[in-house]
DNA sequence: ATGCCGTGGAAACCACGA
C-alpha cells in the first residue's frame, strides 16, 4: 500500500495538477491539505472520477482536509481532534483503509511569533499530543500524515539558521515533534533516509525550488504496530516544478503486507 | 533577511500562508 500526503494549497486551483500527479504515480491513500474550499465546493466528482473514494472536512477560505482512496473502501471515523470546540478550524481528518487508521492533519502555522497564533499552535500540539498517545495505547495500526508545520532539526532546513525565531523551527516547536517521536511514533523518511537532506516544501519566491531552498515539514508518523511494514519512502519533488503547482511537493511511504 | 507569490473572498484590496 501506498500512502502519499500533499499540501495542495487550494483544491480547485490545484485540480490540474492533482489529477496529474494521481494519475502518474496512482498511490492507494491520499492525505491533502490546505483545501481551502467550503465544504459544497469540493470537486468530489472530478476525485471519483479519478476513481478515488473520498472523505473531506472543508471550511471556507482557509485550511480543509481530505482522504482518497483508491483500492479500498474508506470509512470516515472522525472530524477535528477529541475537545475541540465544533466550529474549529478544519485540521484533522481520520479514516479507516483496509485495517489501518489514518489520521490527515494540518498543523496551524503558529507565526509571528510571539502571539496568538504561535500560542494556538502549541495549544492544538497539546491536544494532539493527548489523542496520539491514546492512539499508540490503543495498539491499532496508526499513519499520521500531513502538514505539521514543525521542522524537527536543522538537517530539515536550508539554512536552518535564517528559521530560529520562527514558528516552525521555535524549540517548543521542535520538542513537540521530538515528544511525538518519544510516546512511540516512528518518522518514517528519517527511519530509511537518516542522514540525507530531503525536503517538501520550497517558497513561491526567490527561486526557491531552483535553488532547492526548501524544507521538510510534511512527514509521516508511524505506530509500532505498523512501523515494521515500511520498505520505501519518496518526495514527487518534479511536481513542484510543474504550471500552476503548489508550494509543497507529494510526499509517499510504501508498505508491504496491506 | 524580507511574503518579492499564490489563493480565496470580498470588493477593485486584504488576510493568510511558512
């Protein structure tokens, strides 16, 4: 089974390019975020056309999840995280997929930093943090995929120093990722790729993808139920290159044995 | 070192992203 995530940065904007990427690489699980479209104004049929299964938590303007399937039947499990307020932002999405829990979030941004915004994003770290261990507790095979909006250390960054004070690299920022890592849950690109610099994102600006200025903020936390089952991972970093294309590329793990 | 670009939504600019 392979399970991709991509920040897509706007569903409709993106459909080209999406469909494309889908039909060129055909994973069996997508996780996307940054929809960036209200619920009524997902493009459902072009995705079922595409000959995915879809479940999707949209919101207007700003942030939006989904998870398509293409071989398995999909069954939506929950929307938003456990004590969330019900008019949240939309920034979790969880489905079962032939046995497997999967759990697509968009992490919130957090600068400037300091401010609401970064006080938020430590806020929803704790709540997440609160649900994942009852998830590692629970001993069912667990993907959380997404936008976590947190460089874990400084391999993960082009010129790690330039970030220091942003929210995405902050230490509180950091520890949660490496909290993350400590309750059980496995990075899946730093288990098979340790050393190497890899990246998922590259700003719109200053040539970044050119230049390969990028950073890895789109990762893929494995349960030890599952951890086992990993043989591969990738960055599609080509689609970056591609018209009217997102800032982040598809990130994908293989797994055998689903 | 910086929203210089991209997107959506409302309004002919602004909020937001990372």
């Amino acid at each position: 089974m392979k399970v991709a995530t991509y920040n897509v940065n706007g569903i409709n904007a993106r459909l080209p390019v999406l469909l494309r990427w889908l039909e060129q690489t055909a994973p069996d699980v997508v996780c996307l975020q940054e929809l960036k479209a209200p619920q009524e104004k997902f493009p459902e049929q072009a995705i079922l056309d595409a000959g995915y299964q879809v479940v999707w938590h949209g919101q207007k303007s700003w942030n939006g999840v989904a998870i398509l399937s293409r071989t398995a039947e999909i069954t939506e499990v929950k929307r938003g995280l456990p004590g969330e307020p019900e008019d949240s932002p939309s920034r979790y999405i969880e489905a079962k997929i032939n046995g497997v829990l999967i759990g697509c979030l968009y992490l919130p941004n957090g600068n400037p930093v300091p401010g609401p915004k970064f006080e938020y994003k430590l806020e929803w770290i704790e709540r997440f943090k609160v649900y994942t261990a009852e998830l590692i507790a629970s001993g069912i095979p667990v993907i959380l995929a997404g936008d976590y909006n947190i460089i874990p250390t400084e391999l993960d960054a082009y010129k790690a120093e330039r970030w220091v004070e942003d929210a995405l690299f902050r230490p509180e920022s950091r520890e949660a990722f490496k909290a993350l890592t400590s309750q059980g849950w496995t990075d899946a690109v730093r288990k098979i790729h340790p050393e190497e610099r890899i990246y998922t994102y590259w700003d719109y600006f200053r040539n970044a993808y050119g230049r390969d200025a990028g950073l890895r903020i789109d990762h893929f936390l494995l349960s030890p139920s599952i951890v086992n089952q990993l043989a591969a991972c990738g960055v599609d970093r080509d689609v970056r290159g591609w018209e009217k294309t997102s800032d982040h590329g598809p990130v994908w793990i293989q797994l055998e044995g689903y």
